[in-house]
C-alpha cells in the first residue's frame, strides 16, 4: 500500500467563509494557481449552488486548473448536484463533493430524518452524482457525534452506489485525536467495500486540535486530508496545510513513511499571497508561516544555531519558501537581478507585468537606499491589487492637519477612460484618513461604509512601506481594498480606492 497522502485544500470554500475571508473572482482565481503551483491533488473550488457568483468561480477555477482535481461542494440534493456538476465539469480532473448530516442531534433537529432515510438519501445522492463523474466524494457531516456502527452502514451504502472518497468530518471540532484515530480505525474494519475507497478527515479547529486530529488519522489510516491556507475557516479555522504537510515531512518515520506531493518552497508563498488576499495576517507566533517561527532571540538559543542550526531549529527557513539571499537591491539595480530576485520569491510575472513591476521598483528605490525582499513584494502586490478594472484612479491628494486642528483633505480622482478629474475637499475629526475617506465619498455622491481599517509595516525601517487593508460595506456588498506606499495617507486612500473599484465592479 502507497503511504502517499493526497492533499485536498478548501481554501476557496470552507476557508472563504471565514469571517472577513471573502474574495472576489480575481482573487479566487490567483489563489487557485497558487495552490497549483504548492501541488495540491485537490482544490475544493467552492459551494457552487450557494450563489450565482460561488458558480462562476468554481466554474472559472475548473478552466484554470490542469494539475490538480477540482471539486465543489453540494448538498445531497439533485439541484445542488447538477449545479456542482455544471460548474466542475470544464476541469481536466472533476469531483463532486456532496454531503449528509449522520448525527443524531442533526438528524432529528436539522434533517428531521430517521437513520433509514438518511441511509437511503445519501446513496441516492452518490448514485445521481455518479452519472456525472466518475470521481465522488462523500462526507458524513458531524461524523464524529455520529454512532459508529450508523456511520459504517452509510459509508457502505455510498460505496455501493459508487463513492470512491470517505470523508470523515469532526464538523465542530469536538474529537480529540485518541478518538479520531478510533473512529477510522473501526471504520477500515468495519465499512463494506471500503478497499474501492479513500478514507478523508475535515477537521476543525474549536477545541485547537484540528491538526492533531488530522495527523493521529493519518497515523490510523486515512489517505486524504483536508485543510486549508493559514488554518483559516469556519469558526475557529481549519487544519492548517502548512502545519499538517511539515509534520509529515519532519516526522516522516513517525507517520509510517507517509508523504504527499507537496512543493515545500511554495508554503511561504501561498500563506503570505492568503494573508493579503484577505487582509488577515497570521499571528507572529504561528508555526512554520509566523514571523517568529524562526527567530532566536535567548542568547543560549542564537549561539546554539550559530553553532549548528540544528540545536534549535527542526527546519530551516529555506524548507518553506523563505527567502535567504542577501543581494542587496537599490536603485541601481538592473532589470536581471531584480528578476531573479522575484522569481527566488516565487513569482512568475509576463513580460508586461514585470516591465510594470520594475518601474515601480525603480520609484520605490528613489526614496529608499535598500529595497528589502518584503519591499519587492509589497510593489509586485501594488500591481496585482491594481489589476481589476480602475474606474476611479487616485490623481492626487493634500492633507492639512495639525495639532488642535480639524484636518481636512482634498482628493482629485480620474474617472474611467476620461482624462477629465473630479475633486472635492472634506474635514474629518478623526484625521486626515477620515477626512480624505469623506472627501471620496463625496465625488461618489454616496456613502460608503468602513467596517474595519488596519494599518501595518510591511518591511523595517523609518522609511517601512504601510500596508493598509480596509474592509468596505455599500449596502449588502461587501469588499475588501489593499493598498501599499511608503506614504501612510496615501497608502491609506489607494486601499479605499482598491475596494471602491470591487464593489463598483
């Protein structure tokens, strides 16, 4: 038996409803080829029956994707199915993902369905999925409250009717990772025909266990699990793919010999593209992605990795992704080491991006004397953020604010195509971010709402770039603008803009 484990990410569906987590078709389609280029086996694209913008993306990612399987999620109702089906039917590899509560308290209060029924829809749903493809997966939603020997008779049922993926959800994140491997210990040995199927877990993370649970499944068995960018998910989160892959591979005897297909280089790429994409940063302290997950600061800690990295670091930084080359780039930088440079980075940028990318390099390194890796990125970050339609193009700002003064803020905007500017003047007591927020919606003849700003430092120094995301509301649309300069203000009006131009998208 292989002890290969396949990687099944929910990044674009479970991780996407993460509170604040949304994004728009562009972004879905950009973390999707991040996890292409991570080697992922299977990318669950999204719940393609929940909204007409869900079908689309999950139907563009289809086009998109050549190298992994691309799934989507559906209820186990026919019309979610045929919609699962219509959106993933254009991928080379497609899957549907359909699923059935097993547990008693969701039987009997949410399904309102005896275990006979239950038995009986889900194989019906297996059975009406399988004219479609050959490829589906089914999930026991709150699989771990459920009965085992309930759980084996549906498992058993799907594979009749033609499952070829066992999902076992700790849907709540209730089990502890003794119980996980019990449950799919008891089920390899007691689920009918389970050598014509994988066995998958979904763990969440509300106890904090999500990855442990993971792992102590593998140690039992299971062949796929399934997790997401940053841990991030419903709730509490997912298990983390970071976490979960660099277990495997650090303790690779440990698990058996497990190992999946994971391109471990492309982990530090795919966890900071996430964090942008959502504005969610991960907390300094994370493993394997945190901004101190490598750093040593106890002197008997430095001298031991001065010493020998391996007194104190299981892996290097290198392992993930991290960049580690110390060529300075400035503004005599030419056009060759500044390419390089990205691609050790993990972009692959066309001709035109990167000619873009490198004349914002050039103005950059005018007000810096050292551009950093996190500057390099920040400017390829400005493009990509840039590259939906700009209906409103920032053409120029001044700010007056002071000490015991209200601050006031005169914006002048480009609007579409038109080489005509608008401009309007606001105050704001809260500063001259208010004021030139007021000043914006004024020229929009609107109000926008701003329900959450935030502001970091994306490189070091006194002359840091400013990373702003800023999460905006008009109506029941919701977006969320990102901007970077070394100018606060204006990095703070280019984020506002970048979430204007989403929602008038």
């Amino acid at each position: 038996m292989s002890n290969r484990i396949k990687i099944f990410d929910t990044t674009l569906r479970d991780g996407e409803q993460s509170p604040g987590c949304s994004m728009n078709l562009h972004e879905k389609l950009e973390v999707a080829a991040q996890l292409e280029k991570l080697n992922v086996d299977v990318i669950e694209a999204g719940f393609a029956i929940a909204s007409p913008g869900d079908f689309e993306s999950v139907s563009e990612v289809a086009k998109l994707v050549k190298n992994a399987t691309v799934a989507s999620l559906s209820r186990a109702m026919e019309k979610d199915i045929d919609a699962a089906y219509n959106a993933v039917k254009h991928a080379v590899s497609p899957r549907i993902h359909t699923f059935l509560a097993t547990s008693p308290i969701h039987m009997q209060y949410k399904l309102k369905m005896s275990e006979d029924e239950v038995v009986e829809r889900a194989a019906a749903a297996v059975a009406y999925a399988k004219k479609y493809c050959s490829d589906i997966e089914f999930s026991a939603e709150d699989a771990l409250r459920s009965d085992k020997a309930f759980l084996a008779r549906v498992f058993s049922a799907v594979i009749a009717a033609g499952a070829t993926v066992l999902n076992v959800p700790d849907t709540v994140g209730y089990s502890t990772p003794e119980e996980m491997a019990d449950y799919i210990t008891y089920l390899k040995n007691n689920i009918i025909g389970i050598e014509k199927a994988e066995i998958s877990v979904h763990c969440h993370n509300d106890l904090g266990l999500a990855v442990a649970n993971t792992l102590a499944s593998v140690k039992a068995g299971a062949t796929q699990i399934e997790c997401t960018i940053n841990g991030i998910g419903e709730r509490a989160g997912n298990a983390s793919l970071e976490e979960t892959v660099m277990n495997l591979n650090t303790r690779k005897a440990y698990y058996g010999g497990a190992y999946c297909n994971i391109d471990l280089k492309q982990i530090y790429r795919a966890s900071k593209l996430v964090q942008r994409i959502t504005g969610v940063p991960v907390a300094p302290s994370k493993a394997i992605v945190g901004d101190n997950a490598f750093a040593h600061e106890a002197g008997i800690h430095q001298h031991g990795v001065l010493e020998n990295r391996s007194t104190y670091e299981i892996m290097t930084p290198q392992d993930i992704g991290i960049p580690h080359n110390k060529m300075v780039l400035g503004k005599h930088s030419g056009r060759h080491a500044f390419d390089d440079r990205l691609a050790e980075l993990g972009y692959r940028l066309t001709k035109d991006e990167l000619d873009e990318a490198f004349a914002r390099f050039k103005i950059l390194a005018d007000k810096k004397k050292v551009i950093s890796d996190g500057d390099l990125e920040a400017v390829v970050a400005m493009k990509l953020d840039e590259s939906l339609v700009q209906h409103y193009k920032l053409d120029n700002f001044v700010v007056n604010s002071g000490k015991n003064i209200t601050a006031t803020s005169t914006v002048r905007l480009q609007v579409g195509d038109s080489e005509e500017t608008i401009e309007a003047v606001s105050s704001g007591e809260g500063g001259p971010v208010h004021a030139s927020y007021r000043a914006i919606n004024i020229l929009l003849g609107e109000r926008i709402e701003v329900e959450d700003y935030s502001i970091r430092a994306a490189t070091e120094g006194e002359d840091a770039i400013a990373e702003v995301v800023v999460k905006l509301r008009r109506g029941d649309k919701k977006a969320t603008g990102r901007a970077s300069s070394t100018d606060t203000i204006e990095a703070s009006i280019l984020a506002y803009l970048n979430g204007v131009n989403k929602l008038w998208a």
